[in-house]
C-alpha cells in the first residue's frame, strides 16, 4: 500500500509551516501536511479525502496524518467540514473518496464498534436509567467481558476522571462536569487507541470549560492515548492542542503547532480567527521592508512574489503613547476596560486600529502607536484579505445578518 509520505512526495514542495497553500471553497485545492520532525510513528493517516452531501461539497481534498499519543484539535467555525471529518474517522461516515488508514490499514470498510476508537460526543449520549457503573460498563458487557473484569476496569476508569465512590448514582443526580467525565470514562474504559472527542465540553459553563481544559490534557498525557478533539473555541485549540489543523469551507487553511498557528498564520482567515487581528493591505519593493498606513516599516519577512501583501499586527504587540513623527497617529475612538487590559480602538487615516494594553487613554484623545519589526507579521493575499472580500462578508464568513449555508447534521445529513 502506498504510504502518505510517498503520496505527498510527489506533490507541490511544502511552504515554510509545513504546508501548501489551499484554495476558498475547495477548488483545486492542494494536499497539505505539517513537516514531521519529530519522528513519532503516525497512528492515523487521511489521504485525499472528500464528501459531499448532495450537490454541496463539505470537505475538500483533506489530507493530514495524526501522530501516536498527539493531541490534536481539528478548529473553525460552524459548518467547517471538523465534525463531518471526524465522524468519517469515527465510522459514523463515508467519504465520497480518499483513504482513511489506521496503522497502515484501510479503515473504510471496518464498522464502528470494530474500530480501536472511541467518541464524546457534545451531549455524552449517557443512559438515564442506569447508574454511573452501568453506564461505564455498557459496552464492555456488550462484549462479553467478564463481570470481575468489567468491575475493575470501571473502578479504574472512576479514578482516572476523578469520580472514585460515585458508581452507584444515577446520571440525573450528577453536574455537567461530572457528566462530560462519565462519558469519557464511558470511552477509556474500552482502552481505545484513539479518542474521539466532538466539543464535550460546550454545554458547561465557562469556569468548568476552563478547568476541564486543564483536566483533558493531563487526562490525555496521563492515559497516553491519541486525541482528536473537534472545537469552535480558539482558546480550548490553544490551550490543549499539540497540534491544531484550522478548517474553513471544507478546507484544511493550515497545519501547525499553537504557537505557530497564532504567531505565523498564512491567511486573513487564520489571523482573523485565532485570535484578535489588525489586518492592514501592504506593499513589500524589498526585502525586510513592508509599507502600510503612509509609512514603510522594517520588518523580519524577505519580499514575496506579489508585492501586495497583508500585515498582521496583534493588538497586544501595539504600545500606546503621545503622538509623534516615528508613529503611527490617531484618535481614541472607543475603551473597553476588559480586567486584564483596555481594548481601545484607535482610528487613523481610516483604518480602526484594536489597541490592548495596561496603558490608558481617554475617548478623544490624540496617541501614537509603535511597534517593532518583530511585530508585523507578512502574508500573501488571498480570497480572506479584508479588501478582497465580497460585499456584506467578514472574514469569518457571511454576516450574522447573511443567510447561512450548510451545518453539518449529527445525523448524517445536512440542511440549509
């Protein structure tokens, strides 16, 4: 059989972050992989994989590989193409075509139960009118798995979600957290190679998704079992991920480790998603060099084929000051005091600049913004970049006020 690194072998030559630059709404889209340094053994390989349903294509040409004992996050809004990929990987799914191996070998005539992966879903499928042990030893009882066996390896399941003496309640009787780790319990308990996770934890309130955060990862390093963990919430992809594979239209836009995603994104779309994003056209004549707002700044990217780029600049790279000739100058506009830090956005030559800092500055007052070559991150245009998106269209997508499109469908299916 021939293997993905074959495969990508005789495609296009990767770019700096590991991947080729893919196409809006799955046109001719190239393979993309992130470069492995690491050596790990790849657990899971998708090859080429598409779907449609009917005539709307949901994903398109989806190729990356997940590493053994890897926590890696598929990311982007709703109706991305994330759920449908992983319920492919699940089994819950077909794809249209592609190849999904596990270990080497073709998954796609192997039926779900038969798979060395388990799933959490969002709303933890729990059986009310069993207790948390029945609930635990479900499936290994479905197996056939002897009753001594089955009560020590629930017990043991118990105390890695933290649960010990909790066996005996019913499900009604427990919190949204206690719930979300049930259901995991429900799924380690199989020992799976593979853990599945599809946003478990959107139905808790923020507090206990920022403390489950924390669980999760030390769960998953502790268990040594693969995650992949399906999410809209930039913050937990960041938070949890070894690795984040961000999606947009179906469309795998990059591959790479958090730091690299937030630090170096290759769109409009990625820097606009992860996180807070002052995306601003630009003109590169040389290398190390970018004009935008009226000015040329020294930057650390060489000139790149087109000279009409995009700079990124983050909000909390920006230092705030009185206004002077090496800086770029404007008016006060709004202040938001956030607890950590002021957002302030500063207007200038008619481009609104988003401003967080611990510094200041009243509504109406004149400042200076610096920043240094380390700060201004260059990228190529694409179909993302603020002044080439459609009329009534953010970056993120249509409008709230836009009619939406496609969702993906728990049950299989899709509407509009």
């Amino acid at each position: 059989m021939t293997s993905l690194i074959q495969r990508i072998a005789a495609l296009k030559p990767a770019d700096a972050n590991g991947a080729s630059p893919s196409t809006r709404n799955g046109s001719a889209a190239p393979k993309q992989l992130l470069e492995d340094k690491t050596g790990s053994s790849h657990l899971i390989e998708v090859v080429g994989m598409n779907k449609s349903y009917g005539d709307v294509r949901v994903l398109s040409d989806i190729t990356f590989y997940v590493r053994n004992n890897e926590f890696l996050t598929l990311l982007g809004p709703s109706g991305c193409g994330k759920s449908t990929t992983l319920r492919i990987l699940a089994g819950f799914e077909q794809p249209d075509d592609g190849q999904v191996l596990f270990e080497g070998h073709d998954l796609t005539a192997i039926p779900p139960f038969q798979r060395k992966l388990n799933t959490v879903f969002q709303r933890y499928a729990l059986f009310p009118h069993l207790s948390v042990f029945e609930n635990i030893a479900f499936g290994l009882r479905v197996k056939n798995v002897p009753k001594q066996e089955i009560a020590g390896r629930v017990e043991q399941a118990l105390r890695t979600v933290d649960l010990q003496g909790y066996g005996k309640r019913w499900v009604d009787q427990l919190s949204g957290g206690q719930m979300q780790r049930v259901a995991i319990a429900r799924a380690i308990v199989n020992k799976p190679m593979v853990l599945l996770l599809d946003e478990p934890l959107g139905a808790l309130d923020l507090k206990m998704r920022k403390e489950m955060q924390v669980e999760l990862k030390e769960m998953q390093r502790s268990l040594g079992i693969t995650f992949i963990y399906v999410t809209h919430d930039q913050e937990e992809a960041l938070t949890m991920s070894d690795t984040i594979i961000v999606m947009k239209e179906g469309v795998i836009q990059q591959i790479g480790r958090p730091i690299d995603i937030y630090n170096e994104p290759r769109n409009a779309f990625v820097a606009g998603f992860i996180g807070e994003s002052n995306i601003i056209p630009g003109q590169m004549a040389r290398d190390y060099e970018v004009g935008f707002a009226g000015r040329t700044f020294c930057c650390v990217d060489k000139r790149f084929a087109d000279e009409a780029v995009d700079v990124v600049v983050r909000p909390e790279d920006i230092d705030i000051g009185e206004p002077g000739e090496d800086r770029v100058n404007g008016e006060v506009i709004s202040v938001v005091f956030k607890g950590v830090h002021y957002e302030m956005l500063v207007e200038s030559e008619g481009f609104q600049w988003m401003v967080h800092s611990t510094d200041h500055a009243p509504e109406g007052s004149r400042v200076g913004l610096s920043f240094g070559p380390d700060d201004i991150h260059i990228m190529a245009k694409s179909d993302f970049s603020p002044d080439r998106l459609h009329p009534g269209e953010g970056i993120d997508g249509p409008d709230a006020d836009e009619p939406a499109t496609i969702e993906e469908d728990p049950s299989g299916g899709a509407w509009t």
